[in-house]
C-alpha cells in the first residue's frame, strides 16, 4: 500500500474494485465503515453481489477480466469531463513530457512488437531528452507527442458504448461510478482504491493497477491522506516476506536479483537508475550502498573490497531468465530438479493447474514439506489418482509453530513492521520456522565442510551467528536487518558525526557503499535501532489527527505512514487540503511537519526537487515505459475467453503473455464444451488452500464444503437448483461442488451475447474434511502476467452441469 | 452491576461471523457437522451446541439484490416468557440475574422433551435449544463469566465493524435511538426491534421477516403471552 489501513477513513470516495474487502479483509472495513459515517462514498465494482457490495452505496458489475476496459472509460471521461487535477498532473507527473517519434499505437498493438519473439523492444516508447539528457516537456500540455495527448488519444477509443460491449456493465452505472469517483479531482477530496487479487490474476494483473495509478495520478489523489492506491495482501505477512525477497526477480530491499551477464559488483552498479534531471532527487542512486552492505551482511568478515564483497556467491540468474512460480513449476513438470522445499505453502492446491503441479511432485527425489497441519502437498503421493508404489519421492514432514507460538514481526499491507510475541510453546517437536532454517543450516555447512562439493564458498563463508546461549535469537536477526557499523566511523559523510564500532545504523541514510556497514534489507533499517526495537511500539499519540500513529510499530522507509506525501503540498509547502494536512513546510524553522517526508529537501518551489523521489524523473509516471506489455494499459481478453474478437482491437489476448503448450497445459477459448466465464476467490471463514482452516472445527462448521455459485438464469438454464450437486469443468481438471444459486450473479450481455459468469473457493482439497471436496485450482490454467507471472485464475471458461439433486433435505432459498 | 443490554446494529455487519465463532470458542462449544445446502449461512440454526448465529436472507428489492445479515441471540428478555413457563411447569433451569438482567439455562438441569417444547414455543424469538442425550438446555449466557469480570461478552469484544455493542441499557437504548435517527433518511423503514421487551436491540432497516422469521415478535403473541405469564407494561406502544 502506499497508504495504510487507518487512512482509508480519511476518504470521500472509496473504490474497492479488484477484491472483496469486507470478506477476504474483514477487519479492516471498521475504517471503511468510519469513512462512511463521515459520508463518505463507498463503491463496489464485482462481477458478484458478495457480503462488500451489501454494505456499498453504489455497486456495479462486471465481467470477470475486463477491469482495463472499465478503468479506461474512466479515464476517458475524467479527461473529457476536465475533472482532472492541473496543477498536480502537470507538476507531478511526466503529462508534459514529449514521447519520441518512434513510440505508436495500432490495432492492439505498441510500436516495437517482434510477432516470433512475442515481445517488444521497450526503447521504442523513450521519453525525449535534450541535449543535457533531461526529458523534453510542454507545460502547456498541446504538444501532440506530450504524454498527456497520447493518453487522451489512447483512451479516446474507451467510449461508453464500448465499455458496456465488453464488460456487460450497463452505460448508466459506468457513469455513475466514473462521476462519484471524477468528483476527488479536486484538492480538497480524497479518492482511494483498494484492491487485490481481483486485479493481480490476470494475464494484464500489473496493467490494471497501472490504469488506476493513471487515474488516481490524473485526480491528483497519490500522496495524500485518504488517497493512494492499496493492495489488500492477501496473507498477514506477504507484505513482509516480498520485501525480504521472496520473488525471484529480487534480493532483499528490491534489488534487482544477480544475472550471469553482470559478473561482478561493478557490472552490477552499473544498472542502478540515474538520472541527468538535476531536480530529480532519483533515490535508488544510493543503490550500491544497499547492496554493498547486504553483502557484508551475508558474508560478514568474509567480504572485503578486494572479492568484491563476496557478490560472486551470490546466485545468478541467467540473463533474461523468469524462474516464477509458473516456470519453475513447469521445470519441476519436466524433471528438472531433485528437491523441493514446501514451506508454509500447499502447492497442490494454491497453485494454478494444480493437477499438473501434483503430477510435478512426483518427479522429485525428496521434497521437505514445512506446515502446521498435514496437506494435499506433503501428502501427494498417497492423493486421488496417485500410485504411491509408483512415486519415488521422498517426503519429510516438519511440523512448524504457528504464528501465536513464535516470537518475531510480521509486516501488514500497509507497510508496518509489527513485533509479536509468542503466548505459547508449539506443540510436541513443531519448531518456528526461523529454529529450523537456522538449525538446518547449521547442519547443511557441517556437511559440506566433511564431505565438501561443488561451490561450497557461499556456504561456507556465510556468516550464520544468530544464536544466544546456543539458541535461535530472532533479535539479533531483526538488528541484522537493521543493520550496523561495522567500524568506529569518527566522521561520517552525511552528518559528520561519530559512530563506534558495533553499533545500529540510525537508518538507511547512514549506508556506506565501502564496506564499513552491514544491512540485511536496506528499506527495513530504522526499524531496530539504539533507541530500541521500534517494531514494538505500541503508544497511541497521533499528531496530525489523521490517524498516523507514527508511534505504534514502525513504517517502512524510515516510519514513513503514507508515501509519496511531497504530493500533497503545493509548490510552497502548504498543504494542498488544508483539512488534510498530511506535510507542511515551516518555513521559519526550515522543516517539514506532520509525517516524515518523502526527503527532507525544501518545498519544490520552482528550482526545488520533484516530490516522486524513487523515480528516475521525480514525477509520477502516467506514461510507464517500463512495463513489457506496454506504457499505457490496453484492454486485453483473457487467455480463455467467451467471445472470438477483442471489441477494441485486433489483439483478442495480452500479445507478450508466455503460453504453455502440451501435456497437461491445454486451452480452450469460445469452445461451446465451456461456455461460462469461471472465477476463483475466497471467503471469510478459510484461509488461502485452507491447510490451516480446514482443520479447525468452527471454520469448517460454518463454510463446510465446495461450492459454485451460479446465477437463477444459469440454474434454469441447466436445470440445477439450489442445493443440487453439480460438477464444474474445465480444459484441465473436473470438481464436484454444491450449487449456490442466488440472485447475487446475474447474466452479463457481451457484444449482444448473453454470457454467464460462475464462481467458486479455493479453499477445499482432499485430505480433509473427507466429504469437503477438491481445489478449484485442479480448473486453472497455466497462465500469467507478462510482468510478473501471476497467474490468471480469476478469468477461465468452464463448464457447469448438474450430478444429483442435494441427497439430504432439498435446500431452502440461499 | 447495572442493568444490561446489546445493541445489534445490522446496519454495520458484513456477516465475517466473528461472533458466532468467539462465542463457540469462549463457550467451548464445538464444531457441529454441517453440510453446504446452498445458504452461505452454516449451520442451519441455532443448537445447543450454537448460541449465536449469523443469519443470511438473500432476496431482490426493485430488481436489486439485498442480502441481510441477522446476528441472532437470546433477547434476555425483561420478564423472559421461558422462565416463567418453566416454572409453570415445575422446571428449575431457568434464572435472571438481578443486577444484569442475565437469563441463564442451568444445562444441568433435565428438562423432559416435552417439556422443553412447550419452553420452546413461549420463546417468540425461537432461541430455547436442547440437547437429546444430556436432556439440558442451553442458549447465549450474555457471557455472564466474562461480564461479571468486567469484560465485554466475546461476541461484542470481536466485532470489527461496530455491529454487535454492550454496556448499561440506558447507553445502548440511547446508542440505538441516535443511530436509528441518523440512518432514517436513508432507510425509511429503520426500525429497533421490539426493544421495550428485551435487552437484545436490534436495528434494521427493512421489514424484520426479511432478515429471519423470528426476527422480531409480532405483538399480538407478546399480548398474548402477556395475559398468560405477567402483564407487560406498554403493550400498546410495541404494537405501532
């Protein structure tokens, strides 16, 4: 999030699009429901009427997978309504840049697009630079190669009648939600949006969040208290363990991940951003200080200027190499590892095309299975369809504590790194996951130092002495992240003060790119300091009275509560919302009051630095070069979808999106076997594959069994009524479920075409209940962002036919 | 310890069922086996094994969808009908406490199957359950354990929305009355349900059969019940 939890009471509008709050974030609608007794405005856009829409002012459909087309008619009708904010699109953001000649747009398709290679040559979309390398701008925002002409030219195709063709969303709604919503263009009014999954799973996930960046950029809504754009994650600590680099692509901080082509530090350096823009504060600059001292935090003593700080233990990737989920999944598919770790994961049920990735465990050697309760994963081999004589994998079961029985913090989506302590011990030999890391660890070097092998350095020379009195200290790995000095420094370049030896590093301000510091993610340091351990901070002051609580935990980077918040401020520094003074400039004391600022550098005036810090132009990007599928989003159909043609272009799908072809990776688009637009979600009661809540008799009591819900239309259709059971199926797989049909879905009409949407949980699996059914995942397909790999498994076309009516007492209404 | 009471606030409840799950769990009550039957509403009804449930009522208003959530509970009743029936019939289950106005079942006491029907039926609001192999009867305790320590009852203390709320009754009436006026204008069929009668209030904004047939008591069967047990007072006022 760029906000938090708290800020969203501090809104006039709020848009929940792209997931289901009030179900899958249930705590947080109090601040929801705050907002409204304040008259704020809530709107719910879903293809299904869920437990959120109840409590919406206004709510509105969609079909499944059309969310581009939906954002884009908005941003057509805030810029031609003018209810777009001009002093803040035209100060900060890069509407007034000139695009190079070279960048175009036709029939679906970005200029630069190599049909064999599926990919673009991304340096067709440059941003203009003059002669000293500065981007090129028209302030009066006519230039017809100016971003903010080519935005309006891109979404001048979004017209009303359009967007109602593909996303089945009448014309009236749409422009109810795009006038409500238009209405936090101005200063005084916040505009915010909360989304999740319902976005990510898409073959265009990374580009629907774009296209709200663009029109919460467009209302001048980034930035500010009660604005923003905010990921509901999906987990309690998914915020936590991306930001500690579980994705591929990364290294702790967001580094970029090593590639073979930079084979030392220097080559390394040379990929972090720069910018000749002398207003430009570009903060990643700082970069090799980051990762200079998250090596001399891995490796200790063993790293030194001379090997380059140990980077060459780092692993690397090959040069344009994507080992995401989908892929390595693939790879394991095709034999291609030997062992797995599974830890607090269930594979064979959370990922897409789930019967391939149990067919895939089979090909391991050994696979270590790390969960608090049992699960379709550790327990594959013995699954429906398996032959555990024929399955050579090896699988050890590791029981872990669970998150009341650990010490230690967990970072929640809005950026807060929050302390917990343990209340009781694990049961039995259930250790916490940070015991048994380190004590496996311990025991993998003992072996290798006996037995050695191949490229032993990085083991070997890791420093690995996060213990006291022979035990696992989860402090001292909360100090090594912080990070510290690591030599008696006498004056230090930034403030020109002394630091001892062995001290914590006041923040990531105080980095050295020399060695004499250690940091084990740059964006966590602050957060355990001298001072203390800030994570633990539980007092309730709160300044500003919006509800920052700058006191109670700790807030990456450096405690700040809402990000890019120089936004909020005119080119003074006077707050742009008085009502809503996030910032403001005191000018007499020269210093910035309210939240920690984005930088301390003085208000932007007319010579001062841009308020986007972390970007390389120091403004927002509503034109986004960086992207593989384009800089501005485009409506895309879903790889399996229910209609022949894209209603916008030529391009039926996302043309950079990698398929999957053969073995149990298998399509099908417009296919009368599978007529029905299929979604995936969850609910309130279970948790992600549900290998936690299935197995507790209260969750289980209230959501028993898999369900599909269905429209009263679809159930006449197919003559299945409320209660019966029915199977759903897909190109993949086949799953038995209870049918709910409920007036909560209704048909959409696509391009004159009536078409169904259906939907079910993914919460179920085989191993228990015994009679709670199978993983909807079994019906996904093996599809994902271009950007990210993240699957789409919440837009597939399936089948719904009736088994038997409900064997028991026929069911009442839903 | 003054006088208690809730104010259910359906307005505000999204149906995450985190009361019905705290009250299983500071109740230690169990998990009973449950099928899905096209309702998300799980389980079906109230048990002994269930004291609070979260109904779910689905239906179309000018062809839009509602979905009403209907947090059920015993109302502790002012002058509870079912004690005074099971006295009636010589059954000593049933106490109200004097200074919170807590009416408890003793589960250890049997009650005979008959008559736990005719306790049952005083009920107009359908929440006396019993349990065929201990022969007890049990039914939300206001969490006189946790009240009596001055702690809210565990449905109340989880509720993140704002729904479920509990102090002296004066505050709650006086909590339902404010809230009722400021969603009046939106909703003018906002109603509190039969609040002089009990201490459960609960507000709603569309008719209360929509949310769940016992949702509120029609106020003939109060009258009648009246004439039956002890007079109540202002019956005539319940009946607008």
């Amino acid at each position: 999030m760029t906000n938090h939890y708290i800020d969203f009471r501090n809104a006039d509008v709020i848009l929940n699009m792209g997931s289901n709050v009030a179900e899958n974030h249930p705590v947080s609608f109090k601040w929801i429901q705050a907002a409204k007794e304040k008259g704020a405005i809530f709107i719910h856009v879903d293809p299904r009427f869920t437990r959120t829409s109840t409590k919406a002012d206004i709510f509105v459909r969609l079909r499944s997978g059309t969310d581009i087309a939906f954002l884009g008619g908005m941003i057509r009708y805030i810029l031609d309504n003018n209810l777009y904010d001009e002093f803040y699109v035209k100060n900060y953001t890069n509407a007034s840049f000139i695009v190079n000649p070279k960048f175009s747009f036709d029939d679906g398709l970005f200029s630069g697009y190599d049909p064999t290679k599926r990919a673009y040559d991304q340096s067709a979309w440059a941003i203009e630079k003059d002669e000293n390398g500065i981007p090129k701008r028209d302030m009066t925002l006519q230039d017809e190669r100016c971003v903010f002409q080519l935005l309006k030219k891109h979404y001048s195709r979004y017209t009303l009648e359009k967007v109602t063709a593909i996303t089945g969303t009448p014309q009236e709604d749409l422009e109810k939600v795009y006038k409500v919503y238009g209405s936090t263009g101005k200063p005084d009014k916040a505009g915010t949006e909360l989304y999740a999954m319902g976005w990510t799973q898409h073959t265009v996930g990374v580009q629907n969040i774009r296209g709200m960046s663009i029109i919460q950029c467009l209302l001048g809504n980034m930035g500010i208290a009660g604005g923003g754009i905010n990921a509901l994650r999906g987990e309690s600590n998914v915020q936590g363990s991306t930001d500690q680099a579980l994705l591929f692509h990364i290294i702790p901080g967001y580094l970029p991940a090593p590639r073979a082509q930079w084979a030392t530090l220097e080559d390394y350096n040379k990929t972090t951003p720069s910018s000749k823009e002398p207003r430009s504060v570009n903060w990643w600059k700082n970069r090799p200080k980051y990762v200079a001292s998250l090596l001399k935090s891995f490796y200790g003593d063993k790293a030194t200027k001379e090997n380059d700080f140990g980077y060459a233990w780092l692993p690397k990737l090959e040069p344009t190499q994507d080992a995401s989920w989908l892929n390595l999944f693939d790879e394991m598919y095709k034999g291609k590892f030997t062992g797995f770790f599974a830890w607090g994961m269930n594979p064979a049920c959370s990922s897409a095309n789930a019967g391939k990735v149990r067919q895939a465990l089979a090909k391991l050697d050994w696979m270590v299975n790390v969960n608090v309760f049992d699960s379709e994963t550790g327990s594959f081999w013995k699954g429906p369809g398996m032959d555990p004589k024929k399955i050579k994998t090896e699988v050890f079961q590791l029981p872990c504590a669970a998150f009341l029985e650990k010490e230690g913090s967990i970072s929640n989506s809005g950026r807060w790194m929050q302390w917990r302590w343990k209340c009781a011990n694990p049961p039995g030999v259930a250790m916490p996951d940070g015991d048994i890391i380190y004590e496996l660890f311990k025991k993998v070097r003992a072996l290798y130092q006996k037995e050695k092998g191949v490229c032993t350095d990085p083991i070997l020379n890791m420093k690995w002495d996060y213990e006291t009195g022979g035990h696992f200290d989860i402090h001292k790995v909360a100090k090594e992240i912080n990070g510290y000095f690591l030599e008696d420094i006498p004056e230090h370049p930034v403030d020109k003060k002394s630091y001892k030896k062995g001290t914590l590093v006041p923040s990531f301000v105080f980095l050295l790119d020399d060695g004499r510091t250690s940091s084990g993610n740059w964006i966590y340091s602050a957060s355990y300091t001298e001072a203390g351990n800030m994570a633990a901070r539980r007092k309730k002051t709160d300044p500003t009275g919006l509800g920052l609580y700058p006191e109670w935990s700790w807030a990456w980077p450096v405690n700040r509560r809402i990000i890019y918040n120089r936004a909020s401020v005119d080119l003074e520094g006077k707050p742009r919302d008085p009502g809503k003074a996030l910032l403001k400039w005191d000018a007499e004391n020269k210093k910035w009051v309210g939240d920690i600022p984005d930088g301390p550098a003085p208000p932007m005036g007319t010579e001062g630095v841009f308020p986007f810090i972390m970007k390389p132009d120091g403004v927002a990007s509503l034109f986004g070069p960086g992207l593989k599928d384009g800089p501005f989003p485009e409506h895309y159909e879903p790889l399996e979808c229910p209609i022949e043609k894209n209603i916008l272009s030529n391009q039926r799908i996302n043309p950079v999106v990698k398929i999957f072809e053969g073995g149990l990776d298998t399509f099908a688009t417009c296919d009368p076997k599978y007529p029905f637009v299929c979604t995936t979600y969850r609910v309130t009661e279970h948790w992600q594959s549900g290998v936690l809540s299935r197995w507790l008799p209260w969750l289980i009591e209230a959501e028993p069994q898999m369900f599909c819900e269905l429209s009263q239309e679809l159930g006449s259709l197919r003559g299945i009524e409320n209660g019966d059971r029915v199977l759903v199926e897909t190109q993949r797989g086949k799953v038995e479920a209870v049918a709910i049909v409920t007036l909560r879905l209704k048909p959409f009409v696509i391009a004159g075409q009536t078409i169904h949407q259906i939907g079910l949980p993914w919460h179920f699996g085989w191993l228990y209940p015994k009679d709670g059914g199978e993983s909807a995942n079994l019906l996904t397909p093996t599809v994902g962002d271009p950007n990210t790999m993240i699957p789409e498994t919440k837009a597939f076309m399936a089948n719904v036919t009736k088994i038997t009516a409900q064997p028991a007492k026929k069911a009442g209404k839903a | 310890m003054a006088d208690k009471s809730f104010f259910i606030d359906t307005t505000k409840c999204t149906a995450c069922r985190g009361c019905q799950i705290a009250c299983k769990q500071w109740n230690m009550n169990p998990g009973t086996k449950t099928v899905q039957r096209g309702s998300h509403q799980n389980p079906e009804d109230l048990s002994y094994f269930t004291y609070k449930l979260v109904r779910f009522s689905e239906l179309e208003v000018d062809g839009k969808p509602r979905w009403y959530f209907f947090p059920d509970q015993c109302r502790h009743c002012v002058q509870p009908p079912c004690k005074m029936m099971a006295e009636s019939i010589g059954v000593k289950a049933i106490t109200r406490d004097e200074a919170t106005g807590a009416v408890l079942y003793d589960p250890k006491v049997k009650v005979k199957a008959d008559e736990f029907k005719q306790i049952r039926e005083s009920c107009p609001w359908d929440i006396p359950r019993w349990d065929q192999k201990t022969q007890g009867m049990a039914k939300c305790t206001m969490c006189f354990d946790r009240i009596k320590e001055g702690l809210l009852p565990a449905c109340v203390k989880t509720c993140p929305t704002g729904t479920m709320n509990f102090g002296d009754r004066d505050k709650m009436l006086e909590m339902a009355q404010q809230r009722l006026k400021d969603v009046k204008a939106m909703y003018p069929k906002a109603q509190l349900l039969n609040y002089d009668f009990h201490r459960a209030i609960f507000l709603v904004v569309d008719e209360p059969a929509r949310y769940h047939k016992f949702a509120s008591a029609d106020t003939t069967i109060i009258a009648a019940l009246g004439k039956f047990i002890n007079p109540v007072q202002n019956i005539s006022q319940l009946a607008g």
